[in-house]
C-alpha cells in the first residue's frame, strides 16, 4: 500500500498538464447530463410504483378522478352574507372555471340546493346570478341550518367561505402545480382589493406547489449564503488568495459534474435535491482543506513547491480515500430506501463525494506544481496559533484528566442512547414549512377557523354493481358516517347520502322528518335519477359515485395533522368500518404523505445498520485489525448518541430530515477519525512515544480538522436557513453532531489513546 501511494504521489506531480486535461474532459462530459436535469415535487415522486400506497389511489383514481383540488379560504371578518362577498365568491368562482386543468368548482354560490317550491323540487344554485341580495339573511340562515354547508363552504360563524376547484385527473401522473397555483393566485388577484377579503390557498396542489416553490427559493438563497461563509473562512485560514480559488476550483467543477450525472440518471431535483449542493461542497472543500494545510505547512517548514505538494499529497491520499469511501457507505445507506428522494441524494452524494476526492487529486496537485503558491519560511516550526500555543496545553490537559474524560464520556453517551429512544417517528406534512410559507398560513387559518379544509378519501365497495342503491347497504355507510362524525377530529362527512336524504326531504314537502334514507330500493335509484337528470353541465355526481354503482366516495375533512395521529385515526377508521360490515379502502394525498411515517422507520434504522456494518469493515480493513478497527467507531458513535439524545430534548421527532442525520454525520465524522489515526499510526511506526505521537497529531493534523470541520459546521448550519423544516433540522444537527466529533476526536480520542501511559511527553 505504501509503494502505491508513494507512486501516486510522484504520477501526480510529474504529469500535471496530462491530468488536468484529463479531469476537463470529465467534468465536461458529465455536464453534459444537465440538458436533461429536470425536477418533480409531485407526490409520486417520494414512492416506488409498487408502493401500496400508489396502488391504492390510482385505483381510486380510475374510479372517482382524484382528489387534487385547490382549496381558497375567503376571509371576511364583516360576514360573508353580504352584497360584496356573495359578488367577490361568484366571481371567484367563474375565474376559477378559467384556470388551466380545472374541471369543476364548488362553493356557496353555486352549491346545487335541494328544496321543495310549489309542489315542485328545485335543484338550484344556493345563491343564483339573480338573486335579491334583499333575502341575503334568509339565505344566511338557511345555510347555518343545513346539513351539508356548515364545516364545508362555509364556516360556523359565517365569517369564512370556501371554494374546491378540483383538478382534472393525470392517470400515473401529476398536474402541472406551478400553472396551476399561478393561474389561480392570479384569478384571486383581480378581485383582491374588494372590501375586506383575504385569501387562503390550500389543497393537494398547493402542497406539490410549496414544496417545488420552497426548493427554487432555497437553492436560491442558501447556495451564495455557503460561498460567502466558505470565503470567509478560507481567508481567515490561509489568507492567500490562492487558499481560496483552488477549494472555489474543487467545489464547481464537483458540483457540476454531479448535478450533470444526476441528468444522464434520470434523478429529478425535488426538496430533497437541494441538500445536494450543500453536502457535496462542504465534502469537495474537506479534502483540498486537508491537502493544503498539509501543504502550506511542509512549505512553511523550508520544502520547495514540488517537494511540499508530494509530501502532502503522500500524507493525505490514504486518509483522504479512506473518509471518502467511509462518507460514501454512509450516502449509500439510504440507497435502498423506499422513500426515492432519499435513496436519489444517496446516491449522488455518495457518487459527489467519491468525484470529489478524484478531482482533488488531479486537480490540485497539477495547479501546485504548474502554479507555485509564494510561502515565505516560518522561523517557527509549527507556525499556526494552535501549534505554537494551544496544542501542548490540550495535551497536558487530557493528560492529566484522561480517566475522568474517558468515563464521563462513555457515561453520558450511555445515557444519551437511553434519552434517543425515548423519541418517537413523527411528521406533518404542513409543519414542514415554516410558519410564513403560505400554504403553512392557510393551514394554520383553516384549522383555527373551520377545523381543517383536507382530509382523507374513503371508498366503500358494495361487491356487485347497482351496489350502492341498496337500501340496507346505505343504511351501513349511514350508521358509520354517524360514527365517522362522532370522532373529534373529523369536522365533516361529504358522501352521497346527504344528497338522497335531501332529495327525499324536498320530495315531502321539505319536511325536516323526512331527512332520511326512503324505504326501497327503488326510491334510492329515483332519487338518485332525478338528482343527476337536473344537475347543470360540470356538477354531476360522478366523482362520488363509481361509474357502475358497485363503490361510493367519502371524503373527510378533519384537524388532524401528525402521522402519528393520523395513522392510527386512520386504522381506527378501517377497523370500525369492518364491524359495521362495510369492506372499505382509505387513500388520499393526506394519507399518502402521512404514510411515509413508516418508510422513514424503516429508512433510519435500516441505514444506520447499514452504515455501521460498512463503515467497520472498512476501518477493519484500512487498519489492519479487528480490534483497532471496531475500537475506531466508537469516537464515531459517541457524537451521533449524543445529537440523537438532543433531538429528543429539543421535542425534534424522528422525521426525513432527522432520519438522514445518523447515517449522513457517522459517513463525515469517520473523516476526523481516520486523519487522527492515521497519522497517529504513523508516527508510532516512525517510533514515536503514545504520548509524543498524540501530541504530533493535534499539533498538525488537529488544525486541519478544525478547519474542515468549522467549514462543516458553516456549510450545513447554512440550511437552518430553509423554509423546509426537514431541511432546517438536519442542518442544525448535523452541525451539532459535526462540533461534538471533533471534540471527542481532540479530547477523548487522545485521552482513549493515553490510558494506561504513565510516561511524560518527551
């Protein structure tokens, strides 16, 4: 291994313009993925087409259209019985018949209302084009009395309306959510200075919009907030303009040609993706740090330019290939997973940082040596503040306290693991964006004033066709959406059975005791006859009933928002429908989203025992034996138990953005471990004492991990920043877990190592 690496060292030094040429090809190559780089922020995008989940809408789809709808919340605090609400809802309502893709759209205008006039059954709109706005409170009290419209189309105290315009269905696809969302902020527009209204947007297209509108915004925004931190802190390190275009050189031309790879893939960019950018530069910048500490200090030692790029080149190849490949298992371990975002950025990082350690082989070394970087001789050996003052006092310090640091540490970590699992998997698919996103402000208004304006989709299959004119099965789905409406978190129960007994109640005169299933079969089927035979073009009933009457539509809309909740609301719903006889399935967006609850438990625990496994055989490998190799994870652990522990004290569940962090940081923190035992080894070798050989490698390896890491932490604590939650909390913590690692690699790691050493340092 040493012949290799020190054969490597000399080919890079002796052919730089052959390997410049050559890593310009590459890189040229892979970009040319990136005419075919696309991005997709529709749900389906999350699952494998195998999932369950998926199976089970677009069966759902084949029979009812879908359930992407746009949800708008009319906000007028005055009421919205008056002459400039019912005006600005009725015109709302035409522009959104306007909208791209839109295919109907109900609200309290042209809700079809079912009554007795004259011996006769109307079914009309609520509130007709001309209507006498004179009868406005008749028509208010009438629509609070009503079975259907309360919780529906408008709120309790009258104050909020709401409009469904429902997406026309894309058969194993997804609508366009930018036109659509635009089209419809722009419908919302031109009447917005009417009195005092204001406008929610929600619904399953506005959720695909916020995550495809919060990615651009991200990307936008935290990419130059990185650049900037990373020139801050290569100036403040090197202070050289060089220490700064070389990393700069390393970082795009990895970036590049990752995003470009991800194009001939087929990988889509999606909320995800733009972790991408951020991992693959904080992990491009890690290893041309270490190559040019290493070499901006043989240099300061009186080495000229070609023997100081050797030199560094030689010390850092093994240990820099090492941590990529450690990094990579750890990137790798969420390849697997069934949730495709997450196993796609696996994938690329993995595929970003193993490129990224090419290049900056063949990159940096040849601009060294073809470009010689001016470095006057330091009259001081170790010449960086840390060497010349910091180092020996931290040695002397875990010196002296080995035992005490040694213990402690061990005991908090044990004490750490028993708090993280004490953490639950939790998510909510609105609280992934911060609190100013829109479609965050529409929720949080909705929930407060209606009790939620989304909710899950239950089809209940009567087994034959005609099916659900039967007297006897209606009556069931009766007594379960009675039941369905006693849960405090459902709000309402929208289902054809409203619909029949309204029509029997207008066929009587409109006598409220007739609000009720009619007694045959046959009243069912004229009922249901008669209600379609008098719908207007675009409102018939085809969406709540199968084509074949053999299955129904309920859709609920509830409050409830976290998985946890959900899914077992959800299971309490399937198991209920069961004791009333019905044979039911339940779908939705809302419950797609909330069923990644289990793909991210299977995700976390599946990678990081991926991870571990591969990480110690690699180590097992790379050092040559067991022992040191399985003893070598435990600094490596230590970090990750304590950000998990703190995960659970910060109330942060276990969500996509938490479930990346174990596996992710066990990858990059192997890179601290590895420089400090790499080096260490060596020296030992060269016969070196435990102690001298432990305080060589924290006076010239520990600056560097300082760097490395510092740039880490900036790199990812950048992604706080995002108005993606899941974002945010794997920034902060994979900052957090970073900053422990090189504490434990600078304290306890040496202070492991001098255990048992009663000799002083010579």
């Amino acid at each position: 291994m040493k012949k290799f690496i020190d054969s490597l060292a000399k080919f890079l030094i002796t052919h730089p313009i052959k390997l410049l040429v050559a890593s310009l090809i590459l890189v040229v190559l892979l970009a040319q993925g990136l005419k075919y780089f696309e991005a997709d922020f529709s749900y389906r995008i999350w699952f494998r087409t195998t999932d369950p989940l998926i199976k089970t809408y677009d069966n759902f789809e084949r029979k009812f259209g879908n359930d992407d709808t746009i949800v708008v919340l009319i906000h007028s605090p005055s009421g919205i019985f008056d002459e400039d609400s019912i005006n600005v809802i009725r015109q709302l309502t035409d522009n959104f018949w306007q909208v791209p893709d839109i295919i109907r759209v109900d609200s309290i205008t042209n809700y079809q209302y079912t009554h007795s006039k004259n011996d006769d059954v109307m079914i009309e709109d609520f509130i007709p084009e001309e209507f006498n706005y004179d009868n406005l409170s008749e028509k208010k009290e009438i629509a609070l009395n009503h079975k259907v419209i309360p919780d529906y189309l408008i709120n309790k105290d009258a104050t909020v309306a709401l409009l469904y315009a429902k997406v026309k269905p894309y058969p194993g696809g997804a609508p366009d959510d930018k036109l659509l969302i635009t089209k419809s902020k722009e419908a919302i527009k031109s009447i917005v200075n009417v009195g005092d209204h204001k406008f929610y947007i929600n619904g399953a297209t506005a959720i695909n919009h916020t995550f495809r509108d919060v990615a651009e915004r991200d990307t936008s925004t935290m990419l130059p907030m990185v650049f900037l931190m990373i020139i801050f802190f290569l100036i403040l390190f090197f202070r050289k303009i060089s220490g700064v275009l070389i990393p700069f050189l390393i970082i795009f031309t990895s970036l590049i040609a990752t995003i470009g790879f991800s194009g001939f893939m087929g990988i889509k960019f999606n909320n995800m993706i733009t972790m991408l950018p951020t991992i693959i530069i904080a992990i491009a910048i890690a290893d041309a740090v270490h190559i040019l500490v290493t070499y901006f200090q043989y240099r300061s030692e009186g080495f000229n330019n070609i023997e100081g790029t050797y030199k560094a080149f030689k010390k850092n190849i093994a240990p820099t290939l090492l941590t990529s490949i450690s990094t990579s298992i750890g990137f790798l371990s969420f390849a697997q997973a069934d949730l495709i975002p997450l196993a796609d950025l696996g994938i690329l990082a993995a595929f970003g940082t193993m490129l990224a350690w090419l290049l900056t082989l063949t990159i940096v070394a040849p601009i060294l040596v073809l470009f010689p970087i001016k470095i006057k001789k330091s009259k001081i050996k170790e010449n960086n503040l840390i060497t010349q003052k910091y180092s020996p006092a931290l040695f002397n310090f875990v010196k002296k306290f080995r035992y005490p640091i040694v213990i402690t540490t061990l005991v908090t970590f044990i004490l750490s693991i028993f708090i993280a699992f004490q953490n639950t998997v939790n998510s909510n698919p609105y609280a992934y964006f911060n609190k100013d996103v829109p479609l965050r402000m529409a929720n949080d208004f909705g929930l407060k004033a209606m009790g939620g304006v989304t909710g899950p989709e239950i089809v209940i299959h009567s087994g034959k066709e005609d099916g659900i004119k039967n007297l006897e099965f209606l009556k069931k789905v009766e007594a379960y959406e009675n039941w369905l409406l006693e849960n405090n978190e459902i709000t309402k129960v929208i289902s054809i059975i409203d619909i029949i007994k309204n029509m029997n109640k207008s066929f009587n005169g409109d006598d409220e005791n007739f609000y009720k299933l009619p007694d045959s079969d046959n009243a069912i089927a004229e009922l249901l006859f008669m209600y379609t035979m008098s719908l207007p073009q675009g409102m018939d009933i085809n969406d709540r009933i199968s084509l074949d009457y053999e299955s129904m539509r309920l859709t609920l809309l509830w409050s409830s928002q976290d998985s946890l909740s959900s899914l077992a609301n959800i299971e309490r719903y399937k198991k209920s429908a069961k004791d009333f006889g019905l044979n039911m399935t339940l779908t939705g967006k809302i419950p797609i989203y909330q069923g990644m609850n289990d793909l991210v438990v299977d995700t976390f625990f599946t990678s990081i025992s991926y991870a571990i496994i591969g990480i110690s055989i690699l180590l097992i490998f790379a050092f040559g034996s067991i022992k040191t190799g399985l003893a070598s994870m435990l600094p490596n652990i230590i970090p990750l138990g304590y950000g998990a522990a703190l995960m659970t004290i910060l109330s942060k569940p276990i969500d996509i953005g938490t479930a990346l962090v174990t596996s992710v940081c066990l990858g990059i923190v192997v890179d601290d471990t590895v420089h400090f035992l790499s080096n260490y080894n060596k020296y030992r070798k060269e016969g070196l004492s435990i102690d001298d050989a432990v305080l060589k490698v924290i006076s010239y390896t520990g600056p560097a991990l300082i760097t490395t890491t510092m740039i880490l932490i900036g790199g990812f604590g950048i992604m706080s920043f995002s108005s993606f939650i899941p974002n945010v909390n794997f920034g902060i913590l994979s900052a957090v877990v970073l900053g422990m690692a090189v504490v434990v690699d600078l304290v306890f790691l040496p202070a492991f190592l001098l255990l048992g050493n009663p000799k002083k340092s010579t």
